[in-house]
C-alpha cells in the first residue's frame, strides 16, 4: 500500500501547473487528503498553492465527502490556503445532509477557533481509544467496556462535568472540551461516543429533555449512561426518575437514540444561549442561523 502511496504522491508533485484538476487527478489528490504527514502535507500544499482555483474548487466539494478524514483535511488544507470560510464550511456541511457526528462536531467549533487542528482532537481521541483497547479482554460484553471507557475518559484522562462555570460557551465546543477535560453533558457525551465508535461499539445519543445521556440498545435490557456523572450507569427507569426530580414528566420517547442532526442543532442552541448569556450577540446570532440552517435543510429534503 505504501509503494502505491507514494507514487501518487511522485506524480502529484511534478504536475504542470496550467492543467486543469481532471478526474483522475482529482482521484489521486482525494487519496492523499487523508494522509496526515508533513511530506505529503507539504507535497499537497505546495500543488494547491500552484492551482489555487481548481484548488478551491476541488477541496470545497471534498467537505461533503461521506469520509469524514476527507472532509475535516479539506477543510485544513483551505484554511491553510487561507481559502478557508469556517462558517460557510459548516453551513456546506448542513446543506450536504452527510451528517457524521465527528465531522460536524469539529466543523462546528472551527466557525469559533479557525485554527484548530482537526489532527490534534483526533489524535486524543485515537488515545484514549486505544489505552481501552489495551484493558479489554475478550470476552466483554458492551457493559464492561462501557465500564472501561469509563475509567480510561474519567479516570485516566479527567474528563468531568464543568459544574463551576456550567455556561461557559467552551464546554459546548469539543476541541475546548478535549484541550481542558471538562464539559457539559452533551459535549461528554460526543467524546464517550466518538471513543466507543472507534471500539466499534454500537451506542446512541439520548436528548433527554434538559440533559443527554448515552444509550445502549443491543443487549437484553437497555441501559444508559451519564458522562456528565463520570459514566454512572441507569436503566429505563432510573432514567426516569431523574426527569421526575426535575420537574419533569417522563415520555416514552425520551429514551430513544437523536439523530446527528438534531445533537448538532442542540449543539448549536447551546452555545446560542451561552453567548447570549455572556452578552456576545454576534456570536449568538452566528450559531440561531445555524439552527435555522439544520431547520431549513430538514424541511426542505422531508
């Protein structure tokens, strides 16, 4: 694989650069996006900056890649470019309704820190993945590795719920919450979940009303657990009494999966209010239009 690899990357090197990106050029460039070292960066770099609006071209229509290395390295390399328009990123993301909760997640927060390196934040996640890979013996059933993912995530790394400074607009952003290990219960729940996917286990985002949980549905009994509690396990109706202690009366539906849409809309609603509770209007403009956008998007396509 690595032979053909870096033949590709020979041939993407010595281009002409007054050809247009055909497709065969546009496949072996696709191949490349996902590749994360400085040699091919650099190769990649120095291409684009030769063809710079083919470039543009080609790495905008990469964001709706289904891949989701794809699209976050497209959208690095136009930032590096400097072709880059976070928010015009995200809302391209929203339009494309490809949602894969990693992908928007990060896109999301690039719209508040354009620099942020998507790499990084995957990296960390790749860690922690694999320090639980490590301590799983086969063996396991979903409910001792969600035990493991819960001391690796809470233990090990110290991940907590940000009860201090609940409204802090950087506990809904997942590059903030990954960099200080603290965050709400939704943006917890985004890294329990991104970490479980790379075990390749199946779990579900749970919108409780006021809250999210973690949801798992493939064994006998479904149970759920709460990052924002360090991973406390509740079954059906545990899940239920903590809704009635707030006030709330418990529906059925509460219990079932949300789609990607809807927690990047939550998302999104989020950090509308924090920053509207923080007096920073324009950004809490910013993030209305986006949910406008998921509203609009949703309406159109049903």
């Amino acid at each position: 694989m690595l032979p053909v690899r870096r033949k590709v990357f020979l041939f993407v090197s010595v281009e002409s650069t007054q050809e247009p990106l055909d497709p065969k050029r546009q496949e072996a460039l696709r191949s490349l996006l996902d590749d994360s070292s400085q040699m091919v960066r650099t190769s990649l770099l120095n291409y684009f900056s030769k063809h710079k609006a083919q470039a543009a071209l080609f790495l905008k229509q990469a964001l709706k890649s289904e891949d989701s290395k794809v699209t976050l390295n497209a959208a690095w390399y136009l930032r590096e470019l400097k072709f880059s328009d976070p928010e015009e990123e995200f809302r391209t993301f929203i339009r494309s309704l490809n949602y894969e909760l990693e992908t928007g997640a990060l896109l999301l927060s690039r719209t508040v820190s354009p620099k942020l390196d998507a790499g990084e934040c995957c990296q960390v996640l790749d860690a922690i993945a694999a320090r639980c890979r490590e301590l799983i013996a086969e063996p396991c059933s979903v409910r001792d590795q969600c035990r493991i993912i819960n001391r690796v995530l809470f233990h090990d790394w110290g991940f907590r719920g940000n009860v201090e400074h609940y409204n802090d607009p950087r506990n809904s952003l997942i590059d903030q919450v990954i960099k200080r290990r603290k965050g709400l219960p939704l943006t917890l729940s985004l890294i329990y979940l991104l970490v479980a996917e790379r075990l390749e286990l199946t779990l579900e985002p749970v919108a409780l009303p006021g809250h999210f949980i973690i949801g798992c549905y493939s064994e006998k009994e479904p149970f759920f657990v709460d990052p924002f509690e360090q991973g406390l396990f509740r079954d059906s109706e545990e899940v239920f009494d903590l809704l009635r202690s707030r006030k709330i009366v418990p529906q059925l539906t509460d219990l079932a999966p949300t789609s990607i849409r809807e927690v990047l809309t939550r998302n999104c609603r989020n950090l509308q209010n924090h920053y509207m509770q923080a007096g920073e209007e324009i950004k809490a403009k910013l993030f209305a239009s986006f949910i406008e956008e998921f509203e609009d998007a949703y309406a159109r396509n049903t």
